[in-house]
C-alpha cells in the first residue's frame, strides 16, 4: 500500500487529545496504538479490541512511526549496569 495514502489516515487536530497525532479524527492516538504493538499484541488483536479501527488504520501508525524517524533524531539511553 502506498504510504502517502496510509499517513492520510493520520490526523492532528489541536482539539483532540491535545494535538496528538491520531486515527482518522478519531480518538485513537497513534501513540497508543504503537505501544499496543510493542507490547505484542497483533493487528488482530488491536482490531478486536477497537472496532471502529481498520488494518489500514494500524499500518498507517507505523508508516507514520517510520516517516517520523526519517525526519528527527533519537538517542537511545543505554540502561545503567
């Protein structure tokens, strides 16, 4: 699927959870979507959870996700010994 079609599911409306990245105007922050995956849990599992969502819906947080990490610097912290 072509990302640019994906990110358009990917709104940010300074009204909706505090202008957090989100689902289709929906109140889904990608954030949570991410750490859902992380955690891991699948897109079926996510799907069964939210209903209104889309697989669509949860590749577009990791198209998302990706095009971030092209655009900003992130520094990994190692963890203490």
């Amino acid at each position: 699927m072509d990302f640019s079609l994906l990110l358009r599911r990917i709104t940010i409306d300074p009204a909706i959870c505090h202008g957090k990245p989100i689902i289709r105007g929906l109140r889904y922050p990608v954030e949570s979507i991410l750490e859902y995956l992380a955690a891991g849990d699948t897109i079926e599992d996510i799907l069964a959870e939210f209903s209104d969502l889309e697989s669509e819906d949860i590749l577009a947080c990791l198209a998302f996700a990706a095009q971030a990490i092209k655009t900003k610097s992130v520094y990994v912290y190692p963890i203490a010994a």
